[in-house]
C-alpha cells in the first residue's frame, strides 16, 4: 500500500493553511443546489497532499489524499496517532430552505494489530455556529484490510443551516485516531461528501 512509503514524512506534519480553490467556472441552474467552492486543511491534508473534484453537476465533493495517515509504534510521535482533515464547503441552495448533511464516505486502508484499537469518522458543523454533531466508526484488532465507510449522523443530533442564507461554509472535519503502543496505521484514500436530495442531504422549510 501506498501508505508505507508516506509513514516517514508524517512526522513533521504541522497544521496546514487552507487550500482556497477557485469558484466554478461553469454555474448550474440557480435553482438546484451546487457546491461553488471548496477549502481544507488539517495534519491529514497539509498543502499539495489533497486533490478535490467537484462533479455530478456540483452536487458530490470528493477528495483524494496522498499523506493523511495515523500512525503508531517505531518512529512515530504522540501526534502522529491522530490525524484530521477539515474540509469546508460553499453550498448555493435555494432561498427560504435549510440544510443538512447526513454522512460521509471514507475509503482507505488499516492495519491494526491485536490489542489495539483505532476510529474514523468526522465532525459535521457550519461556521459562526456552536452546534455540532459527529460520527464515529470503531476498529477492533486485529484487521488488516481495505475499508469503505460511511459516517452518519442520528437524525435527532443533525445540525442545520442558517434558515434563507446562501452559501454558508459547511464543515466536515474528518478524523482518523490510533490507539495502540504498537506499530498500526489507519489512512485515509478518499472522502465524498454527496449534495443531494433524496441521499445525503435533508432539506426543511424555514
């Protein structure tokens, strides 16, 4: 796996700056709701690290990560055990409505020896708002497999927007956290955040 050859450069990781990507450059039908712009940053996608595709009309943001890997055991510090990449989206929706995202895919891959423990998921919340909600998956060792995931929110902890704003910065901050003393590693592959109606996004009127 290509998370081998990426273990020793995480250790000098810091918290990256945001990666402010350009609006887009086609505009879909102002009445449907699309993503116009995305940015991120985190230990687990510090800058040059993280490529986004924005597609399916601007309705599914994915991202594709080259060094977002926790890791512990021989070589690795305290803070390499936990990792976290926090992506913030601008949605236009339509006026008078209110949103929520339910879930997140995560794909990638672990190796976690007996006797440890380790979880991914993400932290869903809207700038400027001190609501949030998580969801978090657990592994138990041992496993030494590719994973896809899906982190999901209860329905009675969802957090919504702002009632007839357009475009607030949504926030899916995604986690991957080792415990162990041993040498484990969880990464993260990808991340697909999905804008849609009848799927992972819940609307309400205001």
């Amino acid at each position: 796996m290509r998370f081998l050859s990426v273990i020793a450069a995480l250790i000098a990781l810091a918290a990256a700056t945001p990666v402010e990507l350009e609006e887009r450059q086609s505009t879909p039908n102002p009445d449907q709701v699309y993503v116009e712009k995305v940015s991120w940053a985190g230990t687990g996608c510090p800058p040059g690290s993280a490529q986004v595709d924005i597609v399916e009309e601007g309705t599914l943001v994915s991202l594709a990560f080259s060094k977002y890997v926790a890791a512990t055991g021989t070589g690795q510090s305290a803070s390499d055990a936990r990792k976290n990449c926090d992506v913030r989206i601008t949605l236009h929706y339509p006026q008078g409505w209110s949103y929520t995202v339910a879930s997140t895919d995560l794909r990638g891959y672990a190796r976690i020896p007996s006797g440890c423990s380790a979880r991914i998921g993400a932290i869903f919340f809207f700038s400027g708002q001190t609501n949030d909600a998580s969801a978090m998956i657990p592994f138990n060792g041992p496993v030494d497999n590719n994973y896809r995931l899906t982190a999901s929110i209860p329905a009675q902890s969802l957090v919504w927007s702002k009632c007839g704003v357009t475009g607030p910065l949504f926030n899916v901050n995604s986690q991957a956290i080792i415990t162990c003393s041993k040498d484990a590693i969880l990464g993260v592959d990808t991340q697909d955040t999905k804008f849609e109606m009848l799927l992972h996004l819940q609307w309400k009127k205001c």
